[in-house]
C-alpha cells in the first residue's frame, strides 16, 4: 500500500558498481573531448561511422535496419535506426541537447585598457554570472573568413595551452563597489570580460596606438591567419577548461562542465550506438542545439527541423507513397523520452524543495511529469496514461527510477524541450538524472544515475 524508494548504491553489487564506474570513465572522457555543441556534433559522428550509420543525404532509399544520421549546421544532429515495424505507427525519440550555459565573444570582443588586452563576452544561457570570475576558461569555436574557408579554434585543452580569465576584485576592496550588490549582480554583465594579453607589441608604427591590443592580433593572425574583422563571423564560446573529476573519497559523483545536458546526449547516443537487433519501432536520437536560450532558432526544437528530417525518413521509406498525413500520423503516434536533468534535493540550500517530491541523486532517472513554473505554466503535462506506462516498462525492465520537481511550487521553475514535441502529439515525458550546482561551470552528478540514466534509454528505445 505504501511508495518508498531507496537510494540505488545499496542495491549494487561489486561486478555492477566497476560496470557503473567504467562507464562513467567513457563518459568523463567525453565530457572533455565535446564541451560544445560543434564539438559534440563531430564527436558523435565520429562514433556513428565507426558503428555503421550513414550520412542520410548520401541515401536515397530507407530499408528495415539501416542506421542513418542527420547533421544540421554543425550544431544539431539527428541519429535513427529504421524499425521493423511500419513507421506510421510511430518513433521512439530520445530528445536532448547538447548547448550548455557558457560566455559567447561578442562580434567586436577585443579592446585594450590599462595595458591589457581584453575581450567581452555575452553570457549564453542561464548563469550565475559570478561564477565565471576568477576561473580557468578555455575559448572553442569557428571563425569563418570572407573566403568561406572555416578556421577552427580550440585555446586552453591542451596541458600546455595557456587559458584566459575573468579577473575578479579583492576582498579588500569590495566594499563599496561589489559587497552591497545583489547576488545576480555581483558581476555584471559587461563585467565579464576576459583577460587576453598582457605583453605590448614591438611594432613601430605610428598608426597603431594600441599595442597591446596589436599584440593579441599579431599572434593570432600568426597562429590561425585571422585578423579584427574576422570576429564578425566567428561563433566563439568560453567554457571551464579544467576535466571532469571525481568528487568525494567514495568517487560516488562527477563534477564537470555542462552535465546539462549532456549526461543526457551521451547516454542517450551511447544507448542508440549498442542497439544490436533492429529494434521493433523506428528509434530517433535527436541532439538539440538553442535549448538553454529558449530552443529558438534552426537548430533549436522550436524549429521545424523535426519535421524535415521525419519526412525525409517517411519519403525515404514510402517513396511515391509519400503523403503529408502519414507524416502527422507519424509524429501524434509517436512516443517520446525528453531527456533532460532536474534539480537532486541539495543538503545546503533544503528549503527551496519540496522533500516528499524532491529528486535525490543515486535514486535512478528521474520521470518529471511536468515542468514550469507558478501554475505548471508553458510546461507540457506529461498524460497520466503514458506515465504509467513507463512505470511498467522501467519497473518490468529493473531500471531504478523517481520522480522530481524543479523545487517548491512558486519557488521558480524552469522549462525543456518537451512542449515542443508535445505540440506534433509526441507523447513526452522529461527524463534525466538529478543534478547538484545545475547551471554553475562545475555540475555535480551522481554515477550510479548516470548508469541508470543509460540503461533506462536502452530500454526505452525498444519500448
Ligand atoms: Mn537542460
Ligand atoms: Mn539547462
């Protein structure tokens, strides 16, 4: 009659705890091989090739069994496995994304000041921006010149890469200008800038009046043959650079950069990888982009990239037979897993839960009915009907599972992707581990639910 759950290290044997703990090294691995959506996209169709799936704009046909992936923009990548079973009876799609918080340059970063040289930034997502002060940032991304070529940057990954920072104010001097601030203030916006060049430039010229600033040009013209105004279109994105660690005596969790989401993508894409029977239905893993600034955009979910590539799949399949509505009927038969991380009951800060429905870190993947925040606005409500059905396949299956909520009602909230997979009539759940320091450059997972996370998505794809 009565629910309890307990926490899932107590249920796990020494052969499955060295599983949990070898499959976290993978994922710690790629944690800091693919801190970037670019860098994610790369890497997973590195790992998709290796395993037999196609570019799907090399095909023209789609047969039972092919594995096949769709790259959009570099930032957003699609993986299917096309199922026994006929298509109009829906997918099982496994959504997350692979964007997380970080500091963006702007298009005119570089300036000098006090001789330094410096570069702003505009914050990408939800941050606390005080965070980024005083730590190691390494700088990922492309800049693409006039001519078209691409030149890729990646500063501060390699052991003897020097990295950049946001230098912060003393103690001693905070009084007036920082300590009466408000949390989300402490550093401000334009505060954030990084610290690039310290050393002025030899040039003798009369022309240039900003050595310093000349001196960060000089080298990366020399390094990547870029000059100032190839800023302009370059998509360039400050991130932690230290690795992913172990945290405690126990190494019972994993501290490292942009857990959320890619705790979610990884295992998600680990799980499609290892499908080795053609599974009964039509299985999607879809990579987003945008998520964590409202999932706009092209290569964001709020796009119609969902609908272009299902009825490239449909049309790949049916050929001539290909009709919009078997499109539609598609997607509202269609099943779908929102994978996305929630909030774990935080032992410091305990009154912003809601403990009786709180998530707790090492108790398994967390079903979240719905999100949002105040009266459950913008969120999708997962059906009770399909959480049950869950349930049954988790519990029939051994997954450990819980539920979650982003914290007490009223308390503030947040949202994922699933609206816009409800909105096609997906049936969606959010479905991802517990989190501690969600949304710091620092997040904390636990690698029992890690583990669980993967085997939950295993299971679900064939569902
Ligand atoms: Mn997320
Ligand atoms: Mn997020």
């Amino acid at each position: 009659m009565l629910y309890s759950k307990d926490i899932g290290w107590k249920s796990v044997g020494s052969e499955e705890k060295k599983e949990i703990f070898q499959f976290c090294e993978g994922y710690k691995k790629f944690l800091d091989l693919a801190k970037t959506e670019r860098e994610f996209v790369e890497e997973a169709v590195k790992l998709a090739e290796e395993k037999g799936f196609k570019n799907a704009d090399t095909l023209d046909a789609f047969g039972v069994g092919d594995k096949i992936y769709y790259v959009n923009r570099n930032k957003n990548i699609v993986l299917a496995v096309i199922g026994k079973e006929d298509i109009t009876n829906g997918a099982n799609f496994i959504v997350s994304h692979i964007d997380s918080p970080r500091l963006d340059l702007k298009q005119r970063p570089l300036y000098e000041d006090s001789e330094y040289a410096l570069m702003k930034t505009h914050y990408y997502g939800g941050i606390k921006k005080y965070h980024w002060a005083a730590i190691p940032l390494s700088m990922h991304g492309v800049v693409v010149l006039k001519s078209g070529q691409t030149v890729k940057i990646k500063i501060g990954e390699d052991e003897n890469d020097p990295v950049f920072t946001i230098p912060d104010l003393l103690p001693h001097l905070d009084r007036n200008v920082q300590r009466e601030r408000k949390a989300g203030e402490v550093l401000k916006g334009e505060e954030l800038n990084i610290l690039v060049g310290s050393i002025p430039s030899s040039i003798k010229d009369e022309k240039v009046k900003e050595l310093f600033k000349y001196a960060v040009l000089e080298k990366l013209n020399e390094i990547y043959g870029i000059d100032e105004e190839d800023f302009i279109s370059a998509e360039l994105e400050l991130v932690p650079a230290y690795k992913a660690k172990d945290i405690g005596i126990d190494r019972g969790i994993i501290g490292g950069y942009g857990h959320d989401d890619r705790v979610c993508s990884y295992t998600s894409l680990i799980a499609l990888l290892e499908l080795v029977d053609t599974p009964e239905k039509t299985v999607v893993c879809y990579l987003a982009d945008k998520e964590e600034i409202g999932s706009t955009g092209s290569t964001g979910l709020e796009s119609r990239y969902l609908e272009y590539f299902m009825s490239d799949i449909i049309y790949k399949i049916k050929g001539d037979g290909y009709n919009d509505y078997l499109l539609r009927k598609c997607l509202w038969n269609s099943k779908a897993l929102s994978s996305d991380v929630n909030v774990g009951f935080d032992p410091i800060f305990k009154s912003v839960h809601d403990p009786q429905n709180a998530a707790k870190l090492g108790y398994g993947i967390v079903l979240t009915k719905y999100t949002g925040s105040g009266g459950k606005y913008t969120s999708n409500d997962a059906d009770a009907e399909y959480v049950a059905e869950l349930r049954k396949v988790f519990d029939e299956n051994g997954i450990k599972w819980q539920t979650g909520m982003l914290g007490k009602v009223d308390e503030g909230g947040g949202g994922t992707v699933a609206k816009y997979l409800a909105h096609f009539g997906i049936l969606t759940i959010d479905a991802g581990p517990a989190l501690l320091s969600m949304h710091s450059p620092f997040e904390l997972v636990s690698k029992f639910d890690v583990y669980e996370t993967y085997k939950a998505y295993k299971i679900f794809y064939r569902a």
